[in-house]
C-alpha cells in the first residue's frame, strides 16, 4: 500500500475509538458510508429526548393540527401543517390539474414516511446499521366503491401492503427484530391497524350555529 493509500485510509478512521460491541454503527471505511453517520446523530438525539422526558414530569401530550382549503377557481387543495405546505389536486379527468398527489396516495406517502422515519430510529435504538433504506407502500382505491354493483367495494385505500429495502451488515435476525420493533411502535402503522373513531361538525362561517 502506498504512503497516499495509507494515509486517505487513516483519514477515514473514526475521531475516537468505538466502544467494543458497537463497532457496527461506527462509520464504515468508505466513502459513502450511507446512513450510518446519521444514525449515530439520530441515536444522541433520541437518547437526549428520552433523558429530558424523564427529568421534566411536566411534558404533556401535543396536539396536532392540518388546516386544508380549496383555493377559488381551481378546486386545489392547499394543506397547511405549521409553516408547511401540500398541496393535493385531482387529475386531469376529475377536474383537476394534477398539480399534487390525491388524498389517498398522500395516506399511502404519509405510511410510507413514517415506517421509514420509525425504521431509522429503532436502528439508532437497536444499533443496526443500515447503509440504504427505502419502503414502498401500495394500496388499492376503486372509484366504484359504494355504487350499484359495487356495494362491497370499501371507499377507502385498502389492501396495503409495504415493502422495505434495506441495505445491511447486520444478520437477518438483527433485521427481524428491528422490523418487530418498528411494527411495535410506528404510529401510523398502529393507527391504520386500529383505526380510530373521528368526530366531526360543520359550522356555517359567520353564524355560531353548528349544522
């Protein structure tokens, strides 16, 4: 090996020596080490997240808040999450300009994400490495549910189903258990397993008066 060789390896090796046992979240000797070096910032984040729940009893549970409008003239739904933004739009033959995804494939986006974002932190937690990660989800959704012939048919995305491909060192039953846990604790996942009940009210705007 030369002395350029010997030195771009050196150059690539941790800043500090891994505790014995954790060696395989520790940046590999590669280039393009893939997830690994976020993992390890994910893993200080969760850990310093977990160690501030227990010293503050005063945290309490937050409430979540998605506001949609139709935008006047076009139909465009414009979703607002915070300081963020979605739009959702129906396709061409709908009357819509397909300027954003429908609502159901936005369900479909919205588990996708989150059994990425859960995978990702119980890899931390776990400390599986993982050097790609991507997950697929598809769904069914008929537009003839509910209409004569088609009773049966659910109105909703239903048959999903999801795929995850992960790129890994890690053993099959390291891969296994990280998967039990994501299934454990995605919160969409769970939510879409065990559905819950939505109340609703429609208020007509400048009167107080509930219809």
């Amino acid at each position: 090996m030369s002395t350029a060789q010997r030195t771009q390896k050196n150059s690539r090796q941790p800043a500090t020596e891994v505790p014995p046992g954790e060696e395989l979240l520790a940046t590999a000797d590669d280039p393009q080490p893939g997830l690994r070096p976020y993992l390890e910032v994910k893993r200080a984040a969760l850990l310093a997240r977990e160690e501030r729940a227990k010293t503050s009893p005063g945290i309490l549970p937050h409430k979540l808040r998605a506001q949609t409008t139709a935008e006047s003239r076009s139909g465009v739904r414009r979703v607002r999450i915070r300081h963020h933004q979605i739009i959702s739009d129906s396709p061409l033959d709908f009357a819509g300009y397909d300027l954003g995804p429908s609502s159901p494939e936005i369900q479909l986006g919205v588990l996708s994400s989150c059994l990425t974002h859960v995978f990702l932190i119980q890899a931390a937690r776990l400390r599986v490495p993982l050097d790609a990660l991507e997950v697929e989800v598809e769904g069914v959704h008929d537009p003839r549910a509910g209409k004569s012939g088609f009773e049966q048919v659910p109105v909703y995305p239903h048959q999903i189903g999801y795929t995850v491909r992960v790129t890994s060192p890690a053993t099959e039953e390291r891969i296994r258990e990280l998967h039990e846990a994501v299934e454990r604790e995605c919160p969409i996942y769970n939510l879409l397993i065990n559905p819950q009940q939505i109340s609703g009210r429609v208020v007509l705007t400048g009167s107080p008066r509930e219809v």
